[in-house]
C-alpha cells in the first residue's frame, strides 16, 4: 500500500483505526493480499502513540480481517474460497478430479435401516452411543500408545480438526501442515484465521527436517495424516515415524491431530506420530471413506484434557452426532457381510490405481500408485499446461498447483481420481495425457527409460 493510502487511514483510538481499515476493505480501496502500513509509521500519521496502532491491528488480527507475517508485515486477510473436493459444477468434461469414493462400493444401508428402531434419546443424556463407544474402543485402542484414552463422536473428520483447533489456538497461532496438503486442512485453517507453516512430504510421509523447523517456528498444532495422504498417496514409514515421535520428544504439549481418513480401506499399517508420554493429541478416524461422504460422523480418541476441551467445543452448537447415525454406523460397522465389501473396496482402489500407474509408466510417465483413492502424477512439464491440453481433450483434472502450501513454481504434478474408469476409459485417458504432455513442450520417456 503506498503512502497516499495511509493517509487514508484515519482515528484517535484502537478502535477508530480498526474501524477505519474496515471501512477502506468494505468499499474495496484495501484488497486481499494489500499491506498495510509499518505500526510505527501508521502512529507517525495519525499522530498516536505506537500501542495505539499496535491495538488497532491486534483487533483487526482477532476479527479475521488482516493476517500478520513477521517480516512480511501486516496485510488484508485472503478470503477467496478454497478449492473443495467432490464434482465439478456444470462441467461438460469428463471428471477425474473429485476425490470420491465408487458410489457402487459403498454399502447399502437399507438392511441396517430397518432393524434401526429404538427408544428416543433426550437432553442429557450420554451424547455417545454406548454400543458405538464399545466398537469405537477396539477399533483405535490396540493403534494408540498414550496410556489414557478418550473418545469422543463428531460430524465427520473435518468437523474434528476444526473444533481441535479452535479449542486450541487462537487467530495467527501458527499449525504445521503437510505440503502438498488435503485441500480441507487448507481451508479450515484459512477460515480459523491461523497461520499455515508448510512441512514437505516425500515417500515416506511428513519429513523430519520438516517438522522440525516447523517446530522452531513455534507450531501450536500439527496435522498430520499418517497413511493414504492427500493428494500423495504416501504412508508413514516405521522408521519415520520413530524419527518424528522423537521430534516431538521435547515437544509434549504441542497438540498432534493424525487424520487417519483411510483407515479401514487402507493397504498400509498404521504408524503413527503419537508417542506415548505426549500430552497433546487425538486420532481422528473418519467413516465417510468406506460407508459414504453422507455418514457425517468421526471418532475421535484424545487424551483427557482434549477431549474435555472438545467435548466444550460441541456443546454451544450441535451438542452431540444424532444417535441414529451413530446406531446405523454401528449396524454397518458391525455386520459380516459390510466388512467383507469394505475389504473388497479397499483391494479394488489399490489395484485400479496400480493398474493405471502401470498404464502411464509404459507410455513414459513414470507413476507408482501410494495408497488412497487418487493417483498422484508427476510430469515433465508444468501441469496447468497439460490440464489445458486435456481439457480440449474433454477431460478434467486437478494441478498440484491447489494443493501446495509454499511459495514455489507451477506444480509439474496432477492428481488424478481414477478408479471408477472402464478399462477402456482408462486406457483413453493414458493416451490422451501421454499426448498431452507432448503437446504442452514434454516428452514422455521412451519406454524401458524411465
């Protein structure tokens, strides 16, 4: 912002100035992204002492409305909306971006449905159902290390880590999260107005060196998803999470949230961040994978204090997840017959995603399928070239590009939700990338090259 701007800015008090900035961003003289000018400079302006500026700006920092970024300064809050996962609105294309699951390997609940009668529940009673928390129980108990556990039931995983945060952080706390990261983790922290510090991924999950700089930044939180992360497909590593357990070692009180949204369809063990003396986590498991995204509803293990804290987080809002999910939950869950087609899923996903790894490794894009529903794509070019190529080739992709978190160059990757596809859809869409890539200035490598 130059300096005519500031003379703009105008008021005596905290709240004058704070008023004052709003009013220049709601009629559109301040955008998203604009900086605002030094506190010492501002206070020189408006002849007011320093604290006074400082003041304002804490205020409009506390509303959501400017983010602070050290020595990048004090600048007018993005609220552009995140990108979301799911279809594409009105598209004509041919969608292989959405991050869904197969609507055809989703369980039919119709059986559950009708053996789901059963007295009303009323105020005050317990908010979680005890068959459900008996299931719920087995289900993480032989994953968890700390010796205390506490369970507790939300709207799906997003609504967990939204509510852990909150209870948490405050606005401009900083988080530690994986970059490429899962396009919801983005947008609940951009929405909760904390500060992202991006911790790289590779093969093996969340990098040590990364945590641990993240870590030196003064982290409050980490997010981390400890097997079938999104958008990579990657796992935690025994080793690594050995090494990231001892990262954490002199950091026991920084809350650890792992998403583990996979979980019964994934092909990878369970490895996880949480030793056994930290004093600040939960385990999130999501069933939105494997019984649908419409089964909004969480579990969620912490230790005791988190859970108090969460459970608090619940109360002036939904209070508690309808008993009657939480029974149909318990109904499918609990079935033979749901287990084994869960089961059945898992192997489908795997092995579609390897079989199209397989296609474009043999056209010279080298691919390895990570686990999870989508396919990540490196390419030797940028990748919102080779997705303007393939939608004149009528199909619809996501660039890595949505998904990172650090200042960098155009993503050369693609993230590609492909398991529902015929063989020969399959087959035409590993041509037409592989003519894409050419299109857009690469060149696959020759096969037996890569």
């Amino acid at each position: 912002m130059d300096h005519d701007m500031t003379l703009e800015i105008t008021g005596s008090s905290a709240a004058d100035i704070a008023a004052s900035v709003r009013a220049l961003i709601e009629r559109g003289a301040l955008r998203p992204g604009d900086a605002l000018p030094p506190v010492r400079n501002l206070a020189d302006d408006l002849g007011v002492n320093r604290n006074t500026a400082v003041a304002a700006y804490r205020q409009l920092t506390t509303a959501g409305v400017v983010v602070t970024r050290g020595r990048g300064g004090t600048r007018v809050a993005d609220r552009s909306a995140v990108a979301q996962e799911g279809f594409a609105a009105d598209s004509v294309l041919r969608d292989v971006a959405t991050g869904n699951p197969d609507p055809d390997l989703i369980p039919d609940p119709s059986r559950a449905l009708a053996g789901m009668a059963g007295r009303p529940v009323l105020y005050g009673e317990p908010v979680v159902d005890p068959g459900l928390e008996r299931w719920a129980r087995d289900w993480v108990g032989d994953d968890l290390a700390p010796p205390e556990v506490r369970l507790t039931i939300t709207s799906g995983a997003a609504d967990a880590v939204e509510r852990l945060l909150a209870q948490a952080l405050v606005r401009d706390d900083a988080v530690a999260l994986e970059d490429p990261c899962f396009l919801t983790s983005i947008h609940t922290v951009r929405v909760g107005g904390y500060r992202p510090v991006p911790v790289p991924v590779d093969d093996e999950g969340m990098t040590v060196a990364g945590l641990r700089a993240a870590l030196e930044q003064g982290v409050r939180a980490v997010v981390c998803t400890p097997r079938a992360q999104n958008p990579t497909g990657a796992s935690l590593s025994e080793r690594r999470a050995e090494e990231l357990r001892a990262v954490l070692r002199e950091h026991p009180y920084v809350l650890v949230i792992e998403d583990d949204h996979f979980s019964m369809l994934s092909r990878r063990p369970y490895r996880s961040l949480i030793g056994p003396e930290h004093r600040r986590w939960a385990l999130v498991r999501s069933v939105s994978k494997f019984l649908g995204p419409d089964m909004c509803l969480a579990v969620t293990a912490s230790d005791p204090e988190t859970a108090d804290r969460l459970a608090m987080r619940l109360t002036p809002g939904t209070t508690w997840v309808s008993h009657l999910l939480q029974r149909l939950t318990l109904a499918l869950v609990t079935d033979p017959d749901v287990d084994a087609a869960i089961a059945a899923a898992g192997a489908h996903y795997a092995a579609r995603n390897d079989a199209f790894a397989g296609r474009l490794t043999e056209l010279g894009l080298p691919t390895t399928a990570g686990d999870g529903l989508n396919l990540w794509v490196a390419l030797p070019v940028p990748a919102r070239d080779v997705s303007e190529q393939l939608m004149r080739r009528g199909w619809l992709v996501r660039t890595g590009d949505e998904f990172v978190l650090a200042d960098a160059p155009a993503t050369h990757r693609l993230r590609l939700t492909v398991h529902d596809l015929s063989d020969a859809d399959a087959e035409r869409l590993a041509t037409d990338l592989a003519a894409a890539v050419r299109a857009a200035g690469g060149r696959p490598a020759p096969a037996g090259m890569e």
